[in-house]
C-alpha cells in the first residue's frame, strides 16, 4: 500500500501543491485554505476496509483502540508515526424518542460527540494536529478558542510533551473548560474582545517557525475530525442517513464531517452522501446569511450574540470548505432562537442525553425542517451533539431556575 498525500490550495485557480511536512495553514500563494489530499486512492477495496476496521474493535493496540487512528489508512501519516491520542472518538450513537417527538419523526438518532476525552468532538482533530505538531518538532502549540479547543489542546499538548498557550475571550468561556486548560497545564491568556480578536492575535503569533497554530484552519484537525463519518457509517452499517444535522461555528466539524463522506463515496465505501444541514444561532448566522443571499459574497457578523458560546462566531475561517460540503450533498443551512435552543436542549435532557448549549440547536434546527417540510416524515436523521453537558452548567442551572436572559435582554421562558 503507497500512501502519498499532499496539502492542496481549495482556491479553484490556484490548487498550489505543499507537501506534508511544510509548516504553513494556508497557502503561500493566495492565502486560500488547504486541504490534505490523497485518501481518494489508498488502493483498498471496501469490503476489505470494512473487516480490517471491524477486526481493529477487538484489538488492544492502542491505535486500533482509538476511533480516529482505527481509520488510519484515510489518514496523512506513515505507519510508524508516534502518536498522540487520548483514545479518542468510539462515541455513542443514541436513539432519543422524545427528542424525535419533539421534531415530529417517527425516530431520531443523536451521534453523541461530547463523549469525547475532553467532552468535545475537538479531540478528533486534536489527536491528528498534535500527532502532527509533535512530528515538525513544535516547540509551543497554540489556538484561540472559545473553550473547547483550548481544553482539548491543552490535554493533548500534555500528553505529548509540548507546551502550549491559548487565547480566550475575557469573561466569555465557561469556567469548566477554562479549568479544563488549567489543570492540563496550559499558559491562558484572556484578552478584550471576542474569539475573532483572538484568532487575528493567533495569526500573528504564528508568523514563528517553533510555534505550531492548532486552530481549524489546520487541515490536520479536518483530517482527525472527518473520521466520526466512517464511525457514523460503520454504526449504521454503511447505510448513511438522508439528513445529517449539527451546529456551525467557525464550520470545521461541518468541513469535516463532508470530507469525510465525500471520501467514503469515492471508495466505495457508502452508495450516497447524507444531505448536511448546518445550525447557527439567530445573532450568530453568518453563514446562514450567506446561504440565503450568496450573490453579496460573504459577510462576517460583527457582534456574534448567542448564550450557545461554542458557535458565537463572526468570522467562520472554513465557511469555503463547509459551503462546498452543504452544496454538494444539497443540505442546508438555518437558524434558531435562543429560546429555541433553551427548548430543544431541555428535551434532549429528557432522553438522559446532556449536551451543551450549541449541540441543541440540532434538534431546535431538525423540528424546523420537519415543520417546513424539508426533512420527510419517512426519513433517516442524525443530530450531531458536539459537546458535554458539564461544560456549561451554568446555562442549565439559571435555565431551571428561569433566570435565563439572551444576549438581547429578554427572559429564556422554561417550558
Ligand atoms: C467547536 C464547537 C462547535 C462548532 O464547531 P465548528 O467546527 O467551529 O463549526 C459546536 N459545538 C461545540 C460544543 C463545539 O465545541
Ligand atoms: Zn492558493
């Protein structure tokens, strides 16, 4: 087996060639985003593929344990690369009747990604850009974030040995993850602003040649995070469902998830690719907006307001790669409110599921494409909960005690 990847511009006519090992998170030439080519041809058949992953569940290597490298053959590393992993991805599939009541469906799967080593789906990137960051011999690895990448770089840095520096919003992420970031040992530094003031202080750190920028712009976490598609299709026995819906924050998860089915298709691993739906809160919608008026071009969100702080972002950096993805499989992309989410989340509660705020406007999302007739009765449905209910406790206890109050000043009504 010859695997011969390479990072190719996404900018139709640039396409520059990097190889792997250059040190660069978008292309030199055009400034456009890269993405790792070369899982298209791994010279496997399916069937195949599909005995070699199922024989890994039962092995006690540490690489066939882990949900992200047991797809190791669709990922940009050698065979006898050290890597770093928390034992990753493996996360539940659940089915949640009420939830499904809730949407109007006859049944609803939510594929569980806060069940992650660090309580988010961040960790299937994190193993492969720290895995990555340890091979160019990184000195420091750093992101922005607005909670999540951090706790989850921070964990995956201490696993490898390597220091690591984030910058978060000041006052604006949940005390778990930032505790989450401390106790792993990283440095924190919180600055005014939001996380779009973040990741422009980001860029400029990584100007450095010993510093290695994590955030997902880096193709290698797409690598990582594109694999919950082939655990998702192996779940559900290669039968894909119609529609995949998740949130859209900065559209790396989105960017992935499309990457990852694009190439199942092209290996002949899946007959069809699910439509992809994207979530974004009412005072965060950039994408959104674009979705439904692109003849303007894109146009970032200035003030990003959402309690879902997970995706209160203005200035998503793989809004290319996530557009591509929603209009290939002919998905879509929607908003919904604050109270909605409130609503949607205290229902997938009810099904023994915690999420965080952001993952709920999956389902808040879903009811609203059965309301308006774009999800089917008769259709297959996958939410994808990105994070843990204990990353946000404070939502949920001032959700309980209706004390809940939107970024615009009016009171969440608990229902
Ligand atoms: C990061 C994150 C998101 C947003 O994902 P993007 O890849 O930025 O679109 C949503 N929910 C949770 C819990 C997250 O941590
Ligand atoms: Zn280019």
């Amino acid at each position: 087996m010859s695997k011969l990847f390479l990072q190719r511009c996404i900018t139709p006519d640039c396409r520059a060639e990097y190889k792997l090992d250059e040190r660069l998170y978008v292309c030199s030439r055009c400034g456009g985003l890269l993405d790792i080519e070369g899982a298209e041809d791994i010279g496997i058949d399916a069937a195949s593929l599909r005995e070699l992953w199922r024989e890994r569940r039962a092995s006690v290597d540490e690489r066939d344990r882990s949900g992200v490298w047991r797809f190791r053959e669709f990922l940009p590393f050698d065979e006898d690369t050290k890597l770093v992993s928390l034992g990753e991805g493996n996360t539940p599939l659940y089915d949640a009747p009420r939830s499904a009541d809730y949407c109007r469906l006859p049944q609803l799967k939510l594929k569980h990604q806060g069940c992650n080593p660090t309580g988010s789906f961040k960790d299937t990137g994190m193993t492969a850009a720290v895995t990555q960051a340890r091979k160019l011999g990184a000195r420091l690895v750093v992101c922005a974030s607005t909670g999540n990448t951090a706790a989850s770089l921070a964990a995956y840095a201490a696993r490898a040995g390597i220091d690591c520096a984030i910058i978060v919003p000041s006052g604006q992420v949940s005390n778990a993850k930032l505790a989450q970031a401390l106790d792993y040992g990283a440095k924190v530094q919180e600055i005014e602003g939001n996380f779009d003031s973040c990741m422009n202080k980001i860029r400029e750190l990584s100007e450095d040649e010993s510093i290695y920028l994590v955030n997902s712009i880096n193709p290698f976490r797409i690598e990582g995070q594109k694999t919950v598609a082939f655990e998702l299709a192996e779940q559900l026995e290669w039968r894909v469902p119609d529609h995949l819906v998740m949130p859209g924050g900065n559209l790396g998860n989105s960017s992935a998830f499309g990457k990852g089915f694009r190439e199942l298709l092209k290996s002949g691993l899946i007959d069809r690719q699910p439509k992809i739906t994207v979530v974004q809160a009412e005072g965060a919608a950039p994408f959104a907006r674009f979705y439904s008026h692109h003849e303007h071009g894109f146009v970032n969100e200035e003030h990003p307001q959402t309690l879902a702080s997970a995706i209160k972002i203005g200035a998503p950096v793989s809004w290319q790669k996530a557009w591509r993805v929603v209009s290939e499989t002919g998905g879509s992309v929607i908003t919904v409110s604050e109270q909605e989410i409130a609503d949607a989340k205290a229902i997938i509660g009810r099904d023994g599921i915690g999420c965080e705020p952001a993952s709920a406007t999956t389902v808040a999302g879903i009811r609203k494409l059965v309301s308006d007739g774009t999800i089917k009765e008769n259709e297959t449905v996958v939410a994808v909960l990105t994070g843990h209910l204990l990353k946000d406790t404070d939502y949920v206890m001032k959700y309980h005690s209706g004390t809940l109050i939107t970024p615009d000043g009016s009171l969440v009504i608990r229902n």
